[in-house]
C-alpha cells in the first residue's frame, strides 16, 4: 500500500448493475438505474467500490469492490454495507501504517 503515499486519498462510488433481462441471477433484487431518465426501477444490484489514488501518477487503484442486493441473507442496506467497508478499509490502512 506504499503506493498510496502517507496520505492517501480515498473515493467512494456507489452505483449500480442493472440486469433487466435477466431472471436466473443468484440474489438479484431491485435497484434505482441511475443511468434511466426517469430513474426507473430495474432487476440488478448495488456496486460498491473504493479506489485509492497512487501518491505519484495519481491513478486511481481499486482498494475495494463489491457486488451486493437487497435478497441476500442478513442484508441490511446498501449505505450499512457501504460504511462497514469504509471502515474495513480504514482499518487495512491503519494497520499499513499509512493513516494516522
């Protein structure tokens, strides 16, 4: 993780994986499409990822992805998932010595 740099910068996006044709998919569930005109409703699931960018080139590299839905067992919501990996991050970091 020396690649981030002593103070590393962090981005978050939340977003979406419409799959509206499809009807086999383990655990799909129903999220906003944020790319439709009207926001309409789609079969799909949320996508949670984390870059970090490089201390030197500033290139974003993946820290964190994950693909989650609204069926899966336990699941709380997609803003609960995305603080727990937020955290999780945090902690990968801190323990890399890179976060003070």
């Amino acid at each position: 993780m020396n690649t981030l740099g002593k103070n590393p910068i962090s981005l978050i996006d939340d977003s979406d994986i419409i799959k509206s044709l499809g009807k086999k998919f383990e655990d799909l569930g129903i999220v906003r499409d944020g790319s439709s005109r009207n926001k309409s409703y789609e079969k799909g699931y949320h996508h949670t990822e984390i870059v970090g960018l490089t201390q030197n080139m500033k290139q974003p590299i993946s820290v964190f992805s994950k693909i989650h839905s609204s069926t899966q067992k336990d699941y709380a919501s997609a803003n609960t998932t995305t603080f727990e990996e937020i955290s999780k991050v945090v902690e990968m970091l801190d323990k890399s010595n890179i976060c003070v």
